[in-house]
C-alpha cells in the first residue's frame, strides 16, 4: 500500500491544486506513479504505455478538480480516483488494440521528442496544448471549449450552431483529433 508523503487538509488539497502548487502536484503525481505503471505492465502494457495512460489520467484529474468536478476529500480520495480514471483509459486503450495490427513503439517515436517523465515536464505539455489550441479554426475553438470548460452537453452545442446531436459529436470528435494531430505534428513549432 502507497503511504501518503504529507496529509493536507481537504479544503487545502483543493485549493492547493487548484492553484498548480507545483510541490503538490510533483508529489501526488510520484506517489501514484508506481502503482499504476504496475497494474498496466501486470496488464498487457509496456513502461512507456503506463507513461502515457498515467499522463493522460493525471491531467484529466487535475482539470477536473479544476473544473469543480471532483474535489477529493483527502489525498487517498484523489489516489483511488485517479487509478480509477488511469485504470479506465487503459481499458480503453486495449479495446481499441483489439483486433488492429500493432505497431512498436519505436517505429512511432520522433527522435525529436523526448518523453516526457519528469512532473515538470507536464507544464511544458500543457502549455503546448494550449499552443496548438489557438491553431484550431475559430468554430472548433468554441466546440471545445463549449463541451469541455463551459461543460454544455452535445444537444446544447448542437442548438447553437443548428447541427444535429450526431453532427455535434462527430465535429467534437474532427475537432479533438486536429488538435491532437497538431500537439503530434512532427516539426511543428
């Protein structure tokens, strides 16, 4: 069992996320590390795919703590529910494997990039999202932030720019993956 590094209390550890304190986030994100990164090897997974998948879970957490979505009332709250997010996206990912030729790893990397391991580096991450954000036409813009930070469903999004609830989803889908393919885009500065 994972021994918490320091007790907080509960309205502290929000709001202590809440604001990016980097020595909080460095620590919940190194103390959760290891259990993930076991389940996912002991689960058909590589060290670099409980990289990703922890990555990935760690700032869907922090967003929706910042978001108000989630507010953990104590740091084993914020543990359990980030494996619970981590464990799902990993689930995800193998549904999405099955039945698809797989590619090493290797053969995808850029040599450019390196991964990113270091909590600091996922400031860096965030801020290139962010920078690609911008790069998205004016409409995907406001799609995404519409699903995503003003939390409207896709019948919402849907009535403002007169779609149907399908062509909604598959806009945000369209969208997410332009954004996604530029954050990936090898060169691209």
């Amino acid at each position: 069992m994972v021994q918490p590094v320091f007790r907080l209390s509960n309205t502290s550890l929000v709001e202590q996320i809440k604001s990016d304190d980097q020595l909080v986030l460095q620590r919940l994100y190194a103390l959760n590390f290891n259990v993930m990164e076991r389940y996912i090897l002991q689960n058909s997974g590589s060290e670099e795919d409980a990289k990703d998948v922890y990555q990935d879970a760690f700032i869907a957490v922090w967003r929706n703590v910042q978001l108000d979505r989630f507010a953990p009332n104590s740091e084993g709250e914020f543990s359990a529910y980030l494996f619970r997010v981590a464990k799902n996206k990993w689930i995800d990912e193998l549904r999405k494997r099955k039945g698809r030729n797989m590619v090493s790893v290797e053969d995808g990397l850029d040599e450019s990039v390196e991964p990113m391991e270091e909590p600091d580096e996922i400031d860096a991450y965030i801020d290139i999202v962010k920078k690609k954000y911008r790069l998205l036409g004016a409409r995907c813009r406001e799609l995404l932030s519409r699903f995503y930070f003003r939390r409207q469903s896709l019948g919402e999004i849907a009535a403002v720019f007169d779609w149907t609830a399908a062509s909604a989803k598959n806009n945000k889908y369209r969208c997410l993956k332009q954004l996604r393919d530029l954050v990936l885009k090898k060169g691209t500065k």
